[in-house]
C-alpha cells in the first residue's frame, strides 16, 4: 500500500512538472520555399517595336483565391516574342523569380504552349544543355482570326526524349505538373 | 535480524558440542493469494531424503530434528516448487506461502510454449514465434493477415498498415511489450514502426474489449510481445536469413537469449533488411527499395513475488515510394490511370532517390512489479518513445535532398496497474495513466507544416473485473475514463482560414497576425468514456460461445484536426477541421468455436455502429496554378461495420490437412447513405498441407488467395480538364480493381544436429503464376501492378 502511495504521489508531481513545462516559444512561420503564385506570359510584336506587350497572367494566392487576366487581342499573321516569367508572390514585399529556378534545372523542366485547333504555332526559341526545348522564350506565329484557349504547363522531370516532346507535346512527357494554367484569347 | 540470529545460531552451536535430536519443526502452508490452506503438499527434507505430506489444513509436522540446517523442498500440483532453509535450535513453527495460481504461473513457466489470452471474452486471436518467423522477411501487418478478418492497407509492398474488421490507424491500438506505440500514424502512407523479428507472439483483439490498454481501440488492439522469460540456466537463440528473388534483396535477423534460474534474464536481438527495386509481372517497379535496420534489448529480473524488465529497441526505416506515384494535378492522375502501367519504368537498382520516407523509432520501458499476500499484483511503468519522420519529395532547385517533412514526435507515459487475484471467483484489475507528448515540426524543411506543433496531456483510468460464476460461465466488465487535452500552435493561410469559416467561429485563438499568416493556439479537451462487459460459456471441452459488448470513444488525432497540404501520390488536396469531435463506436461480437482432435472451427460476427465517424471524403475541385486538385475533407458520419470471419482446418490424416480462412464484411456510411470507402472486398483463403514427421518434418503446403471485386464503394469520381486531349475527362478513382486469384507455395525441412541444434530450410514461392492483378486496397493501385512472382528460401538456426 505505501508503495501505491508513492506511485501516486510521484505521479502527480510529474504531472505538475510537465505541466509547468510550457516553453513559451512561438513556432517561426515556414514561407513555402517552391511555391509558385503567378505565371507571367508576355508577347511582344516582333515587326512593330511600338505596339504594347500583351500579358497574359494568373495568379494563385492558395484556397481559392486566383486572378486571371486573360482575353486579349493578338493580331492576325503576326509573330510575337513571347517570354515567361513565373514568381512566388506570397509575401508581396519579398517576390522571388522562380523562372531562375526553372533556368538553373532547365534539363528537368519543359513548358508546353497547347492551342488546339489553332492557326497558333509554337515555336522554342531556348535549349537545355542536352539541346531539348525549355520553352522560357518562345516564338507565336499567329495565322488567321480566330478565338480559343491556351493551356500553358510546366512539367517537372519530363521525359524530354519521348516522341513529340521536344515539338511541344507533353503526350508522352510522363513526369509531373508544376504549372497548369488556361488562358482565353482571340486572334483579329 | 537475519544476521543476528546466524550469530545466535553459531553461538548456541559452538556452546552446545553434543547432538540433541530432539526438534520438532511445525509448519503451515498458506496460499499467497487468497490466504486458504494448502493441503496435499509435499515436503521433501532434502538432508534426509525423506517426505512428510500437509494436512487439509495445510499443517505438517517434521520430528526429531537435530540442530543445524533445515531445508524443504516443497512441491504441489499448480505451484511452482519452493526452496526454504531454517535453522534449528529449537522446536520451531513457520508459516510458508505459496504461490498457488495456475495462471500466474504461466509467466513464470519453466515452459516457453506456453502462451496466454489478454482478455477473455473478446474475439482474439494469437499469432505464435513459428507463424511470425515466416515473415521474417516481410512486416507486422503481412503476418497479420493470417488472422481472418485482418487486411491491410499498404502504399505499395513495403508499407503495410493493419486493418482490422475494415479499421486502421488510429482506429487501431498497437501495444509493443506493453508500451502503446506512439508513432505518428497520420495517413495511410505511415505504418507502424515495428520490427517483426524482436517479436514472440502477437495477439490481435478485435474491438475495444481490452480497456486496459486504451478506451479508443474502436478497431482493435494488437498487441506484440518479445519471448517468455524461463527460469532455468538456459542460453539459446536463433538466427535467420532469408534472400529472394523479387526485390534481389536479404533479411536476416538474430536473436539470442539468458535466463538464470534466480530470475534474471537478458536477451539481444538484431535485424537487417535490404531490398532493392521490386517487380511486378511486367515491369519494373522504380523505386520501391527499402533498407530497415532494428535492434532491442532486454532484461531483469522475474520473480513470483517481485521483478522489473528494462527494455530499448530502435528501428530505422528507409522506403522508397514508387517514383511514378508521385503526380502534380488530377490530370496527371488520370493520365497515369489511364495508361495503365507507371510512366518511370528503369532498370533495376538499389538505389532509394525520392518520394521516400525515413522513419526512426526508439521505444525505452522500465516496468517493476511486486506481489502483495492476499492482495494480488501491482505494476508499475515508465516509457518514452521518440519518432523521427522524415520524408522526401520529388523537389525544385536541388531540395530533393532535404526533407519536405521532418517530425519529431516524443512521447512520456507512466502507469500503474493493479491485479486483485485474492479472491479464486474474481478477478479485479486497475490502473492509472498519464502520458505527456510533445510534436516538433522542423521548420528547415521549407514546406508548410503537415502536422503543428503541440503538447498533448492524456489521463486515463479503468477498472475491469471478471467474474467465474461456475466451471462453465464466465462473465466481465469494465469502463474507462480518458481526458485528453491538445495544446496547439498552427500557422492557417489567412486565405484558408477565412475560407473555411474559420474567422467567425475561432477568432478568439489568433495570436499573431502576419497579414498572410495566423498564428494560432487551438487548445482542445475531450473527455472519454468506455466500456466493456462479455461471457463466455463453455459447452463442453471443445466448444464455447463468446458475447461481448464495447462501448469506446475516440477523441480526433492531430492529423483529423489540423491536416492541411497535398497528398501527392493521391493528387489531392487534404483538410482537418477543428470542429471535429469525439467519435463513440458501439460493438457487438460473439464467436462460436469448435476444436477436436480432427476438426476445428472458428466463426466470429460483429456489428459495430459508430455516431460521428471521422472520415475523409472529397468536397470538390480547388483549380489553382497547378490545374485543378479534388479537396478531401474529414467530415463526421454515422457508419456501421458488420461482417463474420470464419476459420476452419480439418486434419484428414496425420498428415494431410486442410484450412479455409473467410471473411466478409460491409460498411456503409449512414449520413449520404453509400458504402464507407476502403473496405475489403470478400476473401477466401484455402491451403492443403502435408506433413511427415519421418522425413525430418517436412511440409508442403499449397495456399490459394481469392480476393473478390469490391462493387460496394462511394463513386468519388469527377472530371477534370485535360489539355492533351482537350476536354474534360472522369477521373476514376473510385472504381476497384478486378477480382484476383493467387496461388503460392511453401514448404520447409528440420536438420537436427545436435539436442539443442537444429536447421530449418524453407521455399516458398508466392504469386507462382505471375499473375497481373491490382489490390483495392494498395494506395499505389492507380499507378502500377502489384508485386509478381517471389521465390524466396529461408535458413533458420536455433540454437
């Protein structure tokens, strides 16, 4: 019985220390490190240095919360210039370039233009050191009036050797998607 | 005192030179336990080789004693013999316990074989060290599944959860030599970290009967313990080592035991498995190695009276995941679904890259017991337990290396237990606990915390009693009380905080606002009741009929509450939900069974009905930059779970047997009306034996596995955009895969070589037709084929 006694006893005086345990210390905030918020496509005329760029962008703050501008003008039988540029916005005072990310590891990643049934074509203006397309800059050859809708996409660890890949067609690419955004357009 | 009267004694010997033999020694023979008289014994005068028996009183009587030593050696049927040495200077009158209890006897057998039930009325079954050996190679919950009614969910081959009656996880109560593991169980990817080959016996309780181990077991309790203690001078041990051809990897494990006759023992074990890439039928499956590294340590001392154990063991896991499984969006998913073999297809390698996960567990127990006379038995109990999770993810920028989980989770529990065994027709047991665990998330992992930091407090307290009330019926109850309070501290997104409502209902708990993020400190306090009462009635000496009832309450897990990030191998997005409360399951079982020298039959049904069942299930589509990912929510339902289990063998001959194990079971999720989702479907299990004593024990056995199509499932399917093709596309998650039918092989052979040496050589080969199939119940199932072909052969030398 007095051994019980002592059980107890030890027992509530452990309880209590653990209790009186609580360090104060508030976890440090973690600011996801690979996130990507904002894919910025931007087209520039290449035989009429004066028009303006056209931009295409999405942007993704987490739950729900997206902004798209899409829906703009190209014009008909042009060739456009196109860039893109992809950020982590998270903290609007610290926005980090994550296409440098993408440039530094281009063997492992690819971007894909889909504009199916299009007069639209893509072109890859940039390689890997391997010589297979990154697609940062890209060429838009425009052709007739028409209305759609782009799918750009970046793939992580593509199979960039896999037929119709280095073409721009992600069907047998495999590997897993970063990126996945849609834009309207119209062609005039 | 005992010093003083050896003083006395030589004194008197050296002053009285002559031999007088005229002593009478008057002894009485009570039982420890209870107090009674112990009649019928016998009392061996070891100096004289002669006997002397003790009345029905338990009184004896030794005449003509000369001074000097007295030792008795006595013995009676169901106690253990006791040694006991007086001094004789006079007529002298001792009284003497006994310990006189079959049953606690049994712990302290000189036997190793024999092996006791944890509860009485609940449907348990016992796995022994020969069943456990077979898998030495594999893990816990392969072995498991000899049990009818046990499955498992696995993330491939090399993660393997046990399911009990279509429950896992936290559901589920895994107890390692008497220490609940605490092992961060939190999806269906993390099994427990235990290490097949320290374990002796494994007993599997389904339901929440056994209150003393925890009142949440609304599954089961499985409960692993290391090998009996003998008490004789003894050393022995085995050692195993296995290779096989699927995976072109080894296991091999060691084990090696002492006991001394005084009580002490200390025993060693060590593992080591290697595997590299496994195979399916057709391919290749990339990155599925795995490397585990275990080892324990035991001992202490056993006595009757008293005793303590110390007790360390350490397991390290390293598995990989299969590469392909790991996806960005719900149109990947549907691609790899789709094309029906995995897109990574490489050549073999022993490499682990990511997705893998590296789980270090380290479990430390120091028990002390002692008996009380006419009280019955106390145990006391300290554990800690630390668990290391750390997983990696296919990562950008050259993180790979650096893991994109890191938890440390550590865990203290203290606890009492006291047996009241005084009384032969009750049986009473007791106890406290109290248990203090801390969560640390590194925050160098750069991702978002899966799981917060948080302190969590468990009391617990339970009473059970068994009452024998005549030779055939035996009936027992019990409750249970746990208060749980969960003291964490959570980063939400400002944006996922005001999306789930959040903002209105739990403002008061923000205590930092960094404009993207909150920091929060929920705190919650869950009290639990539970309960449990049963019979069991003996028709004869070969059969018998178990009732049991069992009311337990679980209270949510950190996971439940506070998930929050993506599940890559599944493509979706998981969420907790902090207004999560207790789920309360009530459980009605019998079990029917029937043994004889040539038949012997087991049925076991259950219905389990259960109010607030915690549960993940799809609540739409977030599209986002990374295209579109289906939300799973934990929400709350009302399901029951009913179904049988059945196993029969039937010896034909002495050596031609056959075994059938069957077990069917339902879910169905009461609130939406449809069935709970990750049920096995019903399965059969047929195996025909030989075996020849002769031709050194030789056996043979042929196993057909035939596991059915699940078509009770909830359709989770939706569609999703696919650019490749253009148009929306169903993404099948929901459907099961095909029917399947499996055959495996094995058999096995003793060489003796010397009495205490012998080899035992075993073949088996599962999957022997190479057969393509998918399990409805491996996670990885969208992605590629489970495992072909195995031949594997098995050296075991004890010693």
């Amino acid at each position: 019985m007095k051994n019980l006694k002592i059980f107890f006893l030890t027992l509530l005086s452990t309880t209590i220390i653990l209790s009186c345990d609580d360090d104060d210390d508030t976890p440090a905030p973690i600011n996801e490190e690979e996130t990507i918020t904002t894919l910025i496509l931007t087209l520039e005329e290449r035989n009429n240095p004066t028009a303006q760029p056209i931009e295409f962008s999405f942007q993704d703050l987490g739950a729900g919360t997206v902004t798209i501008a899409d829906g703009f003008t190209l014009t008909a039988n042009a060739n456009y210039r196109a860039t893109v540029q992809v950020l982590d916005e998270t903290d609007p005072n610290d926005v980090e370039d994550i296409t440098e990310e993408v440039e530094e590891e281009d063997d492992e990643h690819q971007f894909f233009y889909l504009l199916p049934n299009s007069n639209i074509t893509v072109l890859y203006n940039d390689s890997d050191d391997d010589g297979n397309p990154i697609g940062i800059e890209t060429t838009f050859d425009v052709g007739a009036a028409e209305s759609g809708t782009m799918t750009v996409t970046l793939l992580h660890e593509p199979d960039k050797d896999a037929a119709g890949v280095s073409d721009g067609d992600p069907t047998n690419a495999g590997g897993e998607t970063d990126i996945s955004v849609n834009f309207n357009y119209d062609v005039q | 005192m005992k010093i003083f009267l050896c003083c006395l004694a030589l004194f008197i010997y050296g002053y009285c030179q002559a031999q007088d033999c005229n002593y009478t020694f008057t002894g009485r023979l009570i039982d420890f336990h209870d107090g009674s008289e112990i009649a019928a014994a016998a009392i061996k005068i070891i100096e004289s080789n002669s006997y002397v028996t003790s009345d029905i009183d338990g009184n004896f009587k030794i005449p003509n004693l000369c001074e000097g030593q007295l030792k008795l050696r006595i013995s009676h049927i169901a106690c253990e013999d006791k040694v006991v040495s007086y001094d004789i200077n006079s007529n002298r009158s001792e009284t003497i316990y006994m310990e006189h209890h079959t049953e606690e006897l049994n712990e302290v057998s000189v036997t190793t074989v024999v092996s006791t039930m944890e509860t009485k009325t609940a449907q348990e079954t016992l796995l022994k060290s020969e069943t456990l050996e077979d898998y030495s190679a594999l893990s816990l919950g392969d072995a498991l599944r000899e049990v009818p009614g046990v499955s498992s969910i696995n993330t491939g081959n090399t993660i393997v959860k046990p399911m009990i009656n279509g429950m896992y996880g936290s559901r589920l109560l895994i107890m390692n030599n008497g220490v609940r593991l605490q092992d961060q169980e939190w999806g269906v990817e993390h099994a427990p970290n235990i290490d097949i080959n320290a374990a002796g016996q494994v007993s599997v309780i389904k339901g929440s009967a056994a209150l003393a181990y925890g009142g949440d077991a609304i599954g089961g309790v499985i409960s692993v313990n290391p090998v009996r203690v003998i008490l004789k001078d003894s050393m022995y041990g085995k050692t195993i080592l296995s290779g096989q051809t699927n995976g072109r990897g080894f296991s091999t494990s060691t084990m090696l035991n002492k006991t001394w006759t005084e009580g002490w023992f200390a025993s060693g074990q060590a593992s080591f498995k290697k595997y590299g890439d496994f195979e399916a039928p057709d391919y290749v499956l990339t990155n599925t190695g795995q490397e585990a590294t275990g080892f324990s340590f035991r001992g202490g001392k056993k006595r009757f009276e008293s005793g303590f154990e110390v007790y360390y063991s350490y397991l390290n896991n390293e598995i990989g995941i299969l590469r392909s499984a790991h996806v960005g969006n719900a149109s990947d998913l549907v691609n790899s679904i789709n094309s029906g073999e995995p897109f990574f297809i490489e050549n073999f390698s022993y490499d682990i890259n990511s997705p893998k996960q590296d789980v270090t567990h380290h479990l430390f127990k120091a028990l002390y017991y002692k008996r009380f006379k006419s009280f019955g038995k106390l145990n006391l109990q300290y554990d800690y337990q630390i668990n290391r999770r750390l997983e990696f993810d296919v990562r950008r920028g050259g993180r790979s290396d650096r893991a994109a989980l890191d938890l440390e989770l550590q865990t203290h529990t203290l606890q009492a237990n006291v047996k009241l065994d005084a009384n032969s027709k009750f049986r009473h047991r007791f106890g406290v606990l109290g248990r203090y665990q801390n969560n640390f998330p590194n925050p160098k992992t750069g991702v978002r915390r899966l799981i917060p930091d948080y302190d969590r407090y468990e009391i617990g307290t339970f009473f059970t009693s068994e009452y024998r009330i005549n030779e055939d019926v035996l009936i027992d109850a019990g409750i249970r009380y746990d208060f749980v309070n969960i003291d964490a501290q959570k980063f939400y997104r400002t944006n996922r905080w005001e999306e789930r409502g959040y903002d209105q209902d739990f403002s008061s708990i923000v205590i930092e606002d960094s404009g993207t993020q909150l920091l929060t400190n929920p705190i919650f306090n869950f009290h639990s009741f539970s309960a449990s009462a049963g019979l069991r009635y003996e028709f004869n000496d070969n059969s018998y009929l178990l009732g049991n009832y069992s009311l337990s309450t679980r209270a949510p897990n950190p996971a439940e509450l506070f998930s929050d990030g993506l599940h890559h191998s599944a493509a979706r997005y998981e969420l907790g939900d902090l207004r999560l409360e207790q789920e309360v399951s009530n459980r009605v079982s019998a079990t029917f069974s029937f043994n004889n020298d040539y038949f012997s039959l087991n049925t076991e049904v259950f219905y389990n009905y259960i109010d607030d069942f915690m549960y993940l299930e799809p609540a739409g589509v977030e599209e986002g930059i990374r295209g579109a990912f289906p939300v799973w929510e934990y929400k709350k339902i009302d399901a029951n779970f009913y179904g049988f289990d059945l196993s029969a063998n039937y010896r034909i001959s002495d050596k031609w047997a056959l075994q059938n194990n069957s077990s069917l079971i339902k879910a169905w999720d009461l609130t939406t009306d449809r069935a709970v989702i990750d049920i096995p479907a019903f399965n059969t299990v047929n195996q025909i034996s030989y075996r020849n004593k002769v031709w050194n024990n030789f056996s043979a056995s042929l196993r057909s596995e035939w596991v059915f199509e699940q078509n009770e499932f909830p359709n989770n399917n939706f569609e999703t955009f696919v650019a490749t093709q253009d148009k929306m596309v169903v993404v099948d998650i929901s459907s099961p895969p095909p029917a399947y039918h499996l055959m495996h092989f094995r058999s096995d052979m003793d060489f003796r070589f010397t009495e205490k040496t012998n080899l035992n050589i075993a073949l088996s080969i599962n999957n022997i037709f190479d057969t393509n199939y998918r399990n409805y119940l491996n996670q990885l199932r969208y992605f590629a084929d489970d495992l072909g072909r195995n031949v594997m052969l098995q050296l075991q030398l004890n010693y």
